[in-house]
C-alpha cells in the first residue's frame, strides 16, 4: 500500500494531508478490527486499518486478560452453552447467529494456536482455549495483521466518513496526530471497530472508546439497535480503574460503620451497592478467600492488584472503598444495526464488527466481560472483513466516484458560538454516571435527563467548527452525547425490564415486548419496534 502527499484544494482533503487508495477500509485497530483486516487481506483486498491508539495496545482488550465463549463442537456442549445465557438475556439471541458465532470462534481460536498463541494445557495435557490474555493476544494479532500487508495507521483517529452520490460509504477521513496533519483513506468498503462507549469513566482500557464509530455511521445514514441494553457498571476500588469482577464474589461489602451491605453478596449484588452508594461510601474487603485462591487470583489476574500494591493495601485484610464505574455499551449489547450474515450495516459499503455493532443476535439483553463479547469480536471481524472484500471486489475498478463528507458537529463552520469540548463530554457525564439516572430507570427521570441532552445537542449541533487542536475531542463528545440521546430514547420506548435494562415504573418482564428496539436520528432521534428473530423465521417458513 503506497500514499502520496499533495496540496490540492479539495475540500475533502485539508492541504498537507495524506490520501490512502484502499479496497478496505477498517476503522479500530482492537480484537474486532484486526480481525476484520485480516480476514479481508486473505480475500485478496487492499486494506488500510486506522487506530485511534497504538493498534495492539489500545482498547479494553489489550489491557487485560479475557475469556472466550469457546466451546467444543459436541452438540450437547453447544446446546447448553446456548441455552445457559437465555434467561439472562431475556430471551431475545437468535440460535442461529449463536450457533455461527461458535463454530467461527472455535475455528478462529484454533487458528490462534497456529499461529503461535501460547495456550495454556490442563493436566491431561489438552489445551485451554477458553481465555486469552490480551497483551499477549493483541500483539500476536498486530504481528499478522502486518504479515497480511495490512497499512496500520496507528494514533490515526477517524473523524468522518466519505459517501458516494449514491449514498455509499467510499471512505474516511481523520488526524494523524504525531504528525499532526490528516488523512485520507479513499476505500470500496469501511468496516467500523472503534468499540463501544464508556462515557471516559477510566475503566480500564476504555479512554479511547467514546462511541465514535456510531456518530460517523449514524451520520451516513445507519441506525442502531438494543441501545437500552447500555447500563452496566462494574465494581472498581474507588482509587483505581480495573474493573475485573469476578474476584468480588470472595468480597464482603460493608458501610462506613462496618456493617454489612445487605444483598452486596448475592447474585444482583450490585443493585444493591448501587443503592447503598446513593446513601454514602461502600467498602470491601475480599475476606472469603482461602490461602490458594488468593495465590490463583494473583496468577491470573496480576494488574487486579497493581492498584492496591502501589497504595500499600493489602485487599485480603484490608478494607477499601469502592465504586461502580459505568462501562456502558462497551458491556452492554447495543451498537449497529447488522442486516445480513456479513455485518453489514442498512448503509451500503459499510460493516461493524466487535463492540461497535449490536450483539443482541448472541446475548440478547445481556452481557459481561469477555467471554461472549470476545467471541463475538473474533467472529464479527471475520464476517465483516470478509463481506467488506467481497463487497469491494463486486463494486470493481469502477470510474472514480465523487465524494462528500458526511461529519456534521464540530466540523463544520456553523456560528460564532464557540465549541466547548471538555464542557460537553462533562455534561453528557452529568447525565449517564447517576445510579439514579442511568442504573434504576423511570420515565419522569429519563424524560427530563433527555430534555437536557436534546438541549445539549442543539447548542453543540450549531456551534462553530471545532479548532484543529480540540477537534478528536470535540468530536468525541459529540458521539458520547449521541449515545446517551440513543440509549436513553430506547430506554423509555422498553417499557419493562429485560436483561440489564431495568425500569422502577414496570419492574417485570413483559413477554409481550420480546422484540428488539431500533434508534437512530441525530437532529430528530427516532425509535421503531422490530420483531424478534423467531418470529421472523417462522413467517418466512409459513
């Protein structure tokens, strides 16, 4: 892949930028992006990958270690595997996308240990492929990406997308911010892996994740799905930003006065500290672990421990506060709308992959760290490099096409209203951390919470162009406000609770609502029911 300075005045391409020709365009350089290049490098396409951070260190997943749903192709094994998260996600996975996405990871994973990824062996010597440890997984990812003489544009952050006069996406546009200029990527197809949203509430590896991918193809015409399914928070020492769980079910939970958190220690403990949180400081104490878990949880886990190492807390003996750290869609289910097997968006060119499209199709209204959202990236970035190369190879070496962009906020003279970037992303924060707000829903709160995000947006919608040195932020709070306006708008339009959307004003799930909610708008944010899979299938066979 080769580039070219020029200093033309076209207005897509800002004097002293760079301009890429590409037959794939992949925006996110996690799990889920690298993936997707990969697979459409091996389809024979050309394929430029940008990545807001450094491709293989940035993002949730290279920060830590991850499970994988990954289960051995015996179909009782798969059966239960389908089965076990129904429940939970309230019914709303579609078998046959479950079904696809555990034989692609399976056979992905194993590719893994082709390739050399140091899988651990159980004591009869099989191999253990149920988990990865992302530093060393993200790095062995980077390593084929460059084999498959992918372009990595890393601290490359996308700012819009390029559409054709017919509508469809014809490539991107961003910062290269260690050269400080920009870049063009003029492509056949874009798949979107920028990830989800966390709203920059220092979770762990999530600084970069602030929804843009949504604004950029929301922005090109896509829409969105299951954004309601957008509210987990995860348990986290109130002095830190890791945000690994599972270790908290050794914990006891107290009040400030010592006593204890009733309910912290069940399976929903963490409405209940959500709750005694609203009341005043929660602490913790992991004090129900034996000498041998406490020396496996090290094992694993080891950066749990770093923040406690370096404030000199011992977390067996010790007790420390806590908070609850909202991880958004990043662990939630919502994001692109797919349409068909190849990820593909209603926007003709363009695809999502990983956290940045929906994974209601194999979690429904719920999920957690890892596991499914792993298998889920691995997998979705396989179908939508794929259908992005093929997509690419069926439009051909067809005469030039005209372009337009299609950013809207912050980039484009509007007024003389200035942009106030930090002053956005704080008041969209204002809105989506509250317990209150966000946790335990209720239309008054979620209607009077979108009266002020809808205001939020019409000051930031008709403000100036943002200055070269604000804009990826100023783009960035431009998303994290669009994902708020889009979860909040499907939170009221679900009237139960299902999965981890939970309503006080109708605290039950209603069977009668087994449907999925679609969003999208930005000036105008706009909600539609679609019915579920099932009863899709079964009207097709009638």
């Amino acid at each position: 892949m080769t580039y070219r300075q020029y200093r033309t005045e076209r207005a897509l391409t800002p004097v002293g930028s760079v301009e890429f020709d590409a037959d794939v365009l992949v925006i996110g350089g996690g799990p889920a992006g690298t993936w997707a290049a990969v697979s459409a490098a091996v389809r024979g396409a050309r394929v430029v990958l940008t990545d807001k951070g450094f491709c293989g260190t940035s993002g949730a997943t290279a920060a830590a270690g991850t499970g994988v749903w990954y289960i051995d192709p015996d179909p009782a094994l798969r059966e239960a595997a389908m089965a076990g998260r129904e429940k939970m996600g309230g019914y709303l996975q579609d078998r046959r996308w479950m079904a696809r996405v555990l034989d692609c990871t399976y056979e992905q994973s194993n590719q893994l240990a082709d390739w050399g990824y140091p899988y651990p062996v159980d004591d009869h010597g099989k191999p253990q492929r149920n988990s990865l440890q992302g530093p060393e997984y993200m790095r062995l990812m980077r390593k084929r990406t460059k084999q498959a003489r992918v372009t990595i544009l890393d601290h490359s952050p996308a700012l819009e997308l390029l559409v054709d006069d017919d509508g469809a996406v014809a490539g991107a546009s961003g910062l290269r911010r260690q050269k400080s200029d920009r870049w063009t990527v003029h492509a056949k197809a874009v798949v979107i892996a920028t990830g989800g949203c966390a709203f920059l509430s220092k979770t762990l590896g999530s600084n970069v994740l602030t929804g843009d991918g949504y604004l950029m193809a929301a922005e090109a015409g896509a829409d969105l799905t299951s954004m309601e399914f957008s509210n987990p928070y995860a348990i986290s020492p109130a002095f830190g930003s890791v945000t690994k769980t599972l270790f908290y079910g050794w914990a006891t939970f107290t009040y400030e006065d010592g006593s204890v958190v009733p309910g912290a220690a069940s399976k929903g403990g963490r409405s209940a500290i959500a709750r005694a949180l609203l009341q005043g400081p929660v602490y913790a104490r992991l004090d129900k672990a034996d000498r041998t878990v406490r020396r496996d949880m090290r094992a694993s886990q080891p950066n749990f421990f770093l923040p406690f190492d370096r404030t000199g807390i011992d977390p067996f003996t010790d007790r420390f506060p806590v908070t609850l750290r909202l991880e958004g869609t990043v662990r939630g289910t919502g994001g692109l709308r797919i349409v068909d097997d190849t990820c593909a968006t209603s926007v003709p060119g363009l695809y999502a992959a990983g956290d940045a499209a929906t994974r209601e199709l194999i979690c429904g209204g719920f999920t957690g760290g890892g596991s499914h959202n792993a298998a889920w990236a691995m997998s979705s970035g396989t179908f939508a490099g794929q259908g992005a190369a093929d997509y690419a190879r069926q439009v051909g070496v067809a005469t030039r096409r005209s372009f337009s962009s299609a950013g809207t906020v912050a980039l484009r003279p509007r007024s003389k209203r200035a942009y106030k970037p930090a002053a956005l992303a704080k008041s969209v924060q204002d809105e989506v951390f509250p317990y209150e707000l966000n946790y335990f829903r209720e239309a008054g709160r979620l209607t009077a919470s979108l009266e002020r995000l809808d205001a939020l947006w019409v000051e930031a919608s008709q403000a100036n162009a943002a200055a070269e040195d604000d804009l990826l932020r100023a783009r960035e709070g431009a998303a994290m406000l669009a994902t708020a306006r889009w979860m909040y708008r499907s939170g009221l339009a679900r009237q139960e609770s299902r999965g981890m959307h939970r309503r006080d004003d109708f605290p039950h799930q209603d069977d009668r609502q087994r449907q999925y909610i679609t969003a999208g708008g930005l000036d105008e944010v706009w909600t539609s029911v679609r019915a579920h899979a099932d009863t899709v299938y079964a009207e097709a066979a009638e």
